[in-house]
C-alpha cells in the first residue's frame, strides 16, 4: 500500500513539474537586441579578427604594471609573492612545459603556455584588474601583453602589439599545446576533463 502512495505523489509530482516547465512566460522577459548580443561577444579568437583597434609596448605595459596595481595581487616581479597566479617565469623555468591545467604556479606561465597570443589579451580585457573587471583601454591591454610576452622572452622589448602583430607572435607552445585526448563515448574519462 506504501509503494502505491508513493508511486501517487511521485506523478504527481512529474505532472506538475512538466506543467510547470511549459507554462507560459507572462510577457517577462525579452530577446536581446542585435546591438547587446555585439556588446557580449568579446570574445578573441587565435586569428584576432576580432581584436579592437590600438597599441602598445613592454616599456607602456611596464609602467602600467605599477600604475594599475598588478603586483599587488601577481608580486612585483610577477612570479612568487603574490596571491595570484604568476605572471612571469623564474630563470630555472624552462620555455615549453605542457600544462593540463590550469597555468597557475611558477612551472605553469600563461604567456608560455597559452597557444595563442590573442589568449592573453583576451583574458587580460575580460578579466583584470580583480574588482575592476572590463576597464582597461585596449592599449593598455597591448601594453599589458607585450610587457608579459618580453618579460617571458616571447617578444623584443621594442616590439608594438596591436591587432596585426599580436596574432602572428608565435608562442612556445603553439605547436606543443597539450590538448586532452580525444574522448569516444563509451570510454571512461580521464580525471579533470568532463
């Protein structure tokens, strides 16, 4: 009698949770504008067809290393010292490490093992500075780029990032990148990767 109870409320239950999804939406709600769906799309592809116009150098990102307070969080030198991940290699610190995952620690550089140099940029418009998120120019973020890729021997100090340049800078671990293995389904998984 208890399973027959129980099978009752489970449907009912199951009923009203597909009534529920099918409901009608109220007039709550809109489709974005063609014009927000531009302004959300910021992500940079390898190619940097997407990058915005503008420019900078080692010697600009350097200065704005200091100005904009990056070493507070990545260290002064940008490795060791800070509370986030480094940013710029050690002497013992070979060129090509694979990384499987996240490139946070000393052995782990993002300018060293990120595939693409637009991988850089991007993450650096997208996400810094912590609390601050989106407000950098983009010459300051070409500025911020290059300041890494020289100071991780990617690029010469004198080099200009802009949206030529940056994607032609060939990166150490381009053709190394360390991919996780193709999955076929019906396999397991390794640990890490969904």
């Amino acid at each position: 009698m208890a399973w027959r109870r129980l099978l009752l409320v489970a449907s009912i239950l199951g009923i009203c949770q597909t009534a529920w999804s099918q409901s009608p939406t109220f007039g709550v709600g809109r489709a974005p504008t063609a014009e927000e769906i531009r302004a959300w799309d910021i992500a940079i592809s390898p190619t940097g067809k997407e990058l915005p116009p503008g420019q900078g150098t080692a010697k600009e990102g350097a200065a704005l290393y200091v100005r904009k307070a990056c070493a507070a969080c990545h260290g002064v030198k940008g490795s060791s010292g800070g509370h986030a991940p480094t940013l710029i290699k050690g002497s013992e610190v070979p060129n090509t490490v694979p990384c499987l995952s996240p490139c946070v620690n000393d052995s782990n550089v993002m300018a060293i093992h990120s595939p693409y140099a637009t991988v850089i940029w991007d993450y650096i418009n997208r996400g810094m500075p912590l609390g601050k998120e989106g407000s950098l120019t983009p010459n300051e973020v070409y500025s911020l780029t290059a300041f890494l890729l020289f100071k991780n021997d990617v690029i010469k100090e004198d080099e200009v990032m802009d949206a030529q340049s940056l994607p032609k800078v060939k990166m150490p671990n381009r053709d190394g990148a360390a991919l996780p293995p193709e999955w076929k389904h019906g396999e397991p998984r390794l640990q890490g990767y969904p």
